[in-house]
C-alpha cells in the first residue's frame, strides 16, 4: 500500500525541485514508517538525486544503485569485527542476536560408520525422504523429493506434521520397507530449534516463509513422532540436525579436517565446530569430547540495523515478509529474497520511467513474482542481443524490451547479487578469525545459490581475499552434495 503511494508520486510527475523532494521524502517516511535509526540507511541522496534525473536518463539511475549496492573492503573489514563480536556475545547468552545454537553433536563422523538409516530434509518448498546406507568405503541412498505447497507452510501445525508421516510411509511402500521397520531416523529440519537433547529441540521462529500454527515453541521431534504415531509408523526419530549441521557432517565425512558447513540457498545460515570451553553459556551435560558444533543461525545478524548497508530496497523487502524485523542478513543474500530485492529496484525504476520505458507489468508487480534463478539466467546471457533475457521478460512478465534496457537489467542483478556474495564472505571469514584457523580450514558450502548462481562462488573467494588477504589461499571452499539426499 505505502509503496504505491511512493510510486505514485513519481508517476505523476513530480520530477524537480528540492522542496518537493522533501516532501516526497517526508510522505515516504511518514507513509513507509521507517524507525528513525532506519533513516540512517536509507540512501537519501540517492532518492534526493532521482528528482533531479530525466526520466531517460537510466546511466545515472545504475549509477545510483551502485552507490547503494557497493560495498567496499573497509566496509567488509568493520562488518568482520563486528559479526565476531556478536558471536561472542551470541555464545555467552540465550537470545543474541546470532543465536549460536548448541547442537548436542560432539563428534564428527571419522568415515568408518555403518548401517542403514532413514534421513528426511525440511529445507523450504522441498521435503525429501531418503534412505541411506553406509557401506565399507561406499555411501548408497534411495530417495524422493516431495514439495510443500503453501497452504502448508502456512496452514495448521498437524496438518504439516501428517504431510511428513504419509510421504514416509508412501516412501517404505514404494521401497518395500516395512511400516514397522523400528529403523532409526535423522531428521534435517532448517529451522532455529533450540536443542535440549540431539533428539529435542524446540522451534524458536519460523523463517523462509513458514508460519504454521502450534509449532512455535513445540518440540519437533515429538511433532513428527506424534505424526509418525497416527499414521500406524514405527521409526525411531534419535537425531534432530540443521542442514548446516548436515552440510557440516556431511563434508567432514569426506574430509575430517571440515570445521563449518555453510547453507546459501533459500535461506543463509553456518555451523561451525567450537571449542566448548568457549560457549560460556553451555549449562548442558558433559560430554568426553571438548568441541561441539554450533548452529548459529547467522541469517538474522543485522537485524539490530547497525551493521549491514541497508537500501531502502531491503527495508522494502523486509517489511513486506512475514517476519520483519528478523533475519536481515538472509534477506541481503540468500535465494528466496535476491530475486524480491531486485524486483522492488525494477519497480522503482519502472515507476520513473527509468526502465522499460516506464511500461508496468501486472505479473511483476506480484509480490516475490521475480525468482532469483531469472537473475541467474539474466547474468548468463552472453548473447549480443540478449535474446533469452528478452524471451524471458516478454513471456513471462509482457515486457518489451530495448536491449539497454537488457543490459540495465543485468547490471541491476549483477549489483545484487555480488553484494550479496560479499556479504556472505564477512561470515565465513569472522568464523575463520574467531575460530583463529587462519592457517588452514575446510569449509563445507552448499545450496542453490552457490551451487547455481554462476560467478557467485567467485566473488565470495575475491572478497575472502580482499579480507584476509594470502591467508584466503587457507581457506578451502568445499562445494558438492555428498550424504544430503538432493540429488
Ligand atoms: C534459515 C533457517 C536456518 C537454515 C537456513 C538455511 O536461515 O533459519 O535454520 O539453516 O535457513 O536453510
């Protein structure tokens, strides 16, 4: 509502003038409601500017955006400081804002594990189920992908849980495994649980855009085992893990020397292994090993608004979700919002008759109506007439096109797309600085971004240069699927 208000002044040709500038800003302000330490981050000059700029001229316009969007090696430098100072803070208190999650997992696996396991992975819009076997030098899975419509996500509780159990039993059926099979089964679940046993854990909020009712504060392995339990199931739930913690174990199964597993996908979000002593605020058992791994759930770092380089776009972003307020650093760089930021920078700039000549479309003008994977596509162009980008905006969202608009457009995600790499890397290296490995440390990445979104591992490597310098040459990136059951 507040944004058509904003896009409407513009459409109505309010274009010079410093005085109604201002009050363009003011009714943004005012309407928008940013708190006025939000303010801070919003690029006033930049919107100052767009008074001023002929409603053609789209080279200042990109102009404009890389002044907000880049994010220079200082600006990382300060960033590092002060995400391993929150850490800090994160490991000495129940409600940081890194929330640094006790996992209750001590060990990593050594190579030599056997057995035959079920698994199930709850990451976002897909749920999978799978078997796993640990053979002498050799990992077998069986597995089925299932996806959770958003009547789900976003339904009753139970109704989510019951979904699990009949993909479950589907699963036994389809594989001829009985239905009172009494096997054991982890569960990946990729939401912030606070754990009180590796089998216990209650979900602390939802992220990604669930909001199902009655599991805030629940235990969800009793929610899967109550699941499990009406639909006449016998399978064991013993171990509770976030998918980084998986990302984590996973690598560490290949190369033992692993210290963290990192998620860029849907959503952000790192493990690292941790020295007990260091995690002041463990007041759990004892245990023989002196390390555990923690979830830190570092998407919502920045939330406090004191850290990241908010745009008025982010603050777009994170007002219209259904948890704002919460998980910023997500929002800047992971798949589920890359894609919404650049479609509020294409809106805006549409409304000023600055792309696209102005032409609205309905189908963009939905909300997380442009998917990250398009800027993946857009950025993969290499045709001279930008062809594909030019299919892709006219079928999908009926746009036409001029190829400077085209190369508007790419530009506009590559801007997006490699702050958010940036962004990325400032976590991964205050792991590495905190954990004082710069002399050497595996790290395990995963998720579609990475894995996908072409030259995006590349600026997370220059930016890890830029920031530890030769000491970067230490750090091993360690991308690749080997036991998460997505293949
Ligand atoms: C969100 C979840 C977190 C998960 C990450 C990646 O940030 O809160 O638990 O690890 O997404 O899937």
């Amino acid at each position: 509502m507040t944004y058509h208000i904003f896009q409407s002044l513009f459409v109505f040709g309010i274009t010079t003038g410093v005085a109604i500038s201002a009050v363009v800003q003011f009714l943004y302000y005012t309407f928008s409601g940013p708190s006025p330490d939000e303010v801070a981050f919003l690029p006033s000059p930049a919107i100052e500017a767009q008074q001023d700029v002929p409603k053609s001229n789209s080279r200042a316009a990109i102009q404009r955006l890389e002044d907000q969007f880049y994010v220079s090696t200082v600006q990382l430098q300060d960033m590092v400081k002060l995400f391993v100072h929150d850490m800090q803070r994160g490991l000495k208190r129940e409600n940081a804002l890194i929330k640094m999650l006790p996992s209750y997992v001590t060990k990593r696996p050594t190579g030599n594990e056997r057995g035959t396991y079920l698994a199930l992975d709850l990451g976002g819009t897909n749920f999978r189920v799978c078997e796993v076997t640990f053979a002498t030098g050799q990992v077998r899975t069986k597995q089925r992908k299932f996806t959770v419509s958003d009547e789900l996500k976003t339904g009753p509780g139970h109704l989510l849980f019951d979904f699990f159990a009949d993909c479950v039993a589907l699963f036994l059926d389809e594989n001829g495994i009985p239905r009172d099979t009494n096997m054991k089964l982890g569960f990946t679940f990729s939401f912030p649980c606070h754990q009180e046993a590796l089998n216990r854990g209650r979900l602390i909020r939802w992220t990604k855009g669930f909001t199902a009712s009655g599991v805030v504060g629940e235990d969800v392995v009793k929610l899967l085992q109550d699941a499990f339990h009406r639909k006449g199931l016998s399978i064991n739930v013993t171990a509770l893990v976030n998918d980084t913690v998986g990302t984590l174990i996973s690598h560490a199964y290949i190369d033992p020397l692993t210290q963290a597993g990192i998620i860029l996908g849907t959503g952000s979000n790192a493990a690292y292994v941790e020295r007990i002593s260091e995690i002041k605020k463990w007041d759990g058992p004892k245990s023989a090993s002196n390390e555990m791994v923690i979830n830190m759930e570092w998407g919502n770092w920045g939330s406090d608004k004191i850290a990241l380089p908010l745009t008025a776009y982010d603050l777009k972003v994170d007002r219209a979700s259904p948890n704002p307020g919460q998980q910023l650093y997500e929002k800047m760089i992971s798949g589920m919002y890359l894609g919404e930021i650049t479609r509020y920078i294409m809106l805006d700039l549409i409304s000023t008759g600055e792309l696209f000549r102005g032409q609205r479309s309905v189908e963009l003008e939905k909300p997380y109506n442009f998917d990250t994977a398009n800027m993946s596509r857009i950025e993969r162009d290499h045709t001279t007439d930008m062809s594909d980008t030019n299919m892709l905006l006219k079928t999908v969202y009926n746009i036409d096109s001029t190829l400077k608009d085209r190369r508007n457009l790419k530009q506009i995600c590559q801007l997006v797309s490699t702050r958010a790499a940036r962004l990325a890397a400032v976590g991964i290296s205050a792991i590495v600085t905190k954990t004082n490995r710069l002399n050497g440390a595996t790290v395990g990445i995963d998720g579609s971004v990475y894995e996908h979104y072409q030259h995006f591992g590349n600026h997370v490597k220059d930016a890890l240069r830029e920031l530890l310098g030769m000491v970067a040459q230490n750090v091993t990136l360690a991308q690749g699927e080997f036991l998460r059951c997505d293949g």
